[in-house]
C-alpha cells in the first residue's frame, strides 16, 4: 500500500457520537455533542474541551449521562453543532459558536429524568448511561487545550427496540450508532464477522 504524509491536526477518524449531558451552576442541565470517546468495562474515557461548559460542570458537579443516538438522529446533532452553553462565548470559539441556553429544544429532543439523582437522559437515545467522574486530567490549560475525562458507569439504560429477546444484552443487529468520521456522520454498514471467542456478558 503505498502512503503519503499529511498533516495531522484532526483524527477524527470514525468513533460513535455521544451527547453528554451536565449540570449548570443554576440546577438547569446542558447538552454536548461530542465524538472523542471510547470504552472499557464500566468505565467511559471523553475527551472535552477545557474551554466548554460541559468541563466547567464537570469541574463542579462531577456527574452525567452519556446519551448515545442513533444515526438516523444526525440531524438533530447537526442543529446543535454551533452552539455551545457557556456564556459568554469563549473568544476562540466566538467566530463559529453561539450561546444557546437550551440545546435540547434547538435540538429537538426530550429531557428525561435520570433514576441516580444525576443530569437529565435524552430520551430519544436508545443508550442512555448515568456516570459519574473518576479521574479528570488537563492535557492543556490553554483555553483550545482539553481534558481527559474517565467516568464509571452507574446504570446503563437500553430502549427495548435493540434488546436481543434471548440473552437479554444489546444486539448488534439492532443498534445503529451515529458515527462520527472526518466531520461527516455516518451509520454502520452491514455486519462483516462476529469475534469467534466468546464473550462474558
Ligand atoms: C459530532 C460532533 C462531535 C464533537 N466532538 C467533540 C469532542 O469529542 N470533544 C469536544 O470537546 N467537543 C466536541 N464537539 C464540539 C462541541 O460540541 C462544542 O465545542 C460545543 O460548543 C461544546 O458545548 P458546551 O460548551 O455547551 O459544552 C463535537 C461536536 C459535534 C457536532
């Protein structure tokens, strides 16, 4: 195969979008799309931009949930893409973004109260998971630097319409995550193999 250098400022290159919700100083909740995720066991590792208002909540009230859409909610992602919570606009981002105090009505989508006490679920998310922080680090504090956010799950809330009837777990044959590549969304293709070892659930 042959390759060439690029430059590497963006890798964004193919993880599922999520939409974290938070909690403002005044009790009111806020909404981040975000991409630059992953996971392992119970625990979520984000990464956040120092400057935006979800890390400012994290800061102080370090629980969320992290709502995962699936691709045919592109749209009510895309909607929300220019906007950001913190008030005023960071400068950095002040050419691009706008305030918007509540993204879920410019979204479109429905506040769903969560049953551990923490930020509200966004109830057309047919994954909907209740966390809470564990370990925060600051990669930069240059206000277009980011944090590393780990975060444990509490309680994973799955819609019925993805649930396998038989072994009661998420199937891959109904979930279609919204997924995030170079700055274009995307669903999943066709399922191409199955890992051969079997897993615990
Ligand atoms: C599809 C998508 C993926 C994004 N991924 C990330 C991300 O992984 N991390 C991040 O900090 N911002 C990401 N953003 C940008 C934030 O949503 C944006 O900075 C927003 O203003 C932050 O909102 P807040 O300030 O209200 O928290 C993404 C935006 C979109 C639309």
């Amino acid at each position: 195969m042959k390759t060439i250098r690029i430059p590497a400022r963006s890798m964004y290159y193919g993880t599922p979008v999520a939409l974290v919700c938070t909690e403002n100083s005044d009790g009111s909740d806020n909404l981040t799309p975000m991409s630059s995720s992953w996971s392992l066991r119970d625990f979520l590792v984000l990464g956040l931009g120092s400057a935006s208002q979800a890390m400012e909540n994290l800061r102080h009230r370090p629980r969320l949930t992290v709502n995962l859409p699936s691709a045919e909610m592109w749209e009510s992602i895309e909607r929300i893409a220019a906007f950001t919570g913190k008030n005023p606009v960071p400068d950095h981002k002040a050419g691009q973004f706008s305030y918007c105090r509540d993204k879920f009505e410019v979204a479109g989508l429905t506040r769903l109260t969560s049953t551990e006490g923490g930020p509200s679920r966004v109830a057309e998310c047919p994954i909907q998971i209740e966390a809470v922080v564990n370990t925060m680090t600051d990669v930069s504090d240059d206000p277009e630097g980011f944090s590393v956010i780990i975060a444990k799950a509490i309680v994973l809330h799955a819609a019925v319409g993805i649930i396998n009837e038989t072994s009661g777990q998420i199937d891959p044959a109904k979930w279609d995550p919204l997924v995030f590549s170079y700055r274009t969304y995307h669903g999943l293709g066709p399922e191409l193999g199955c890992m051969a070892r079997s897993v615990r659930s």
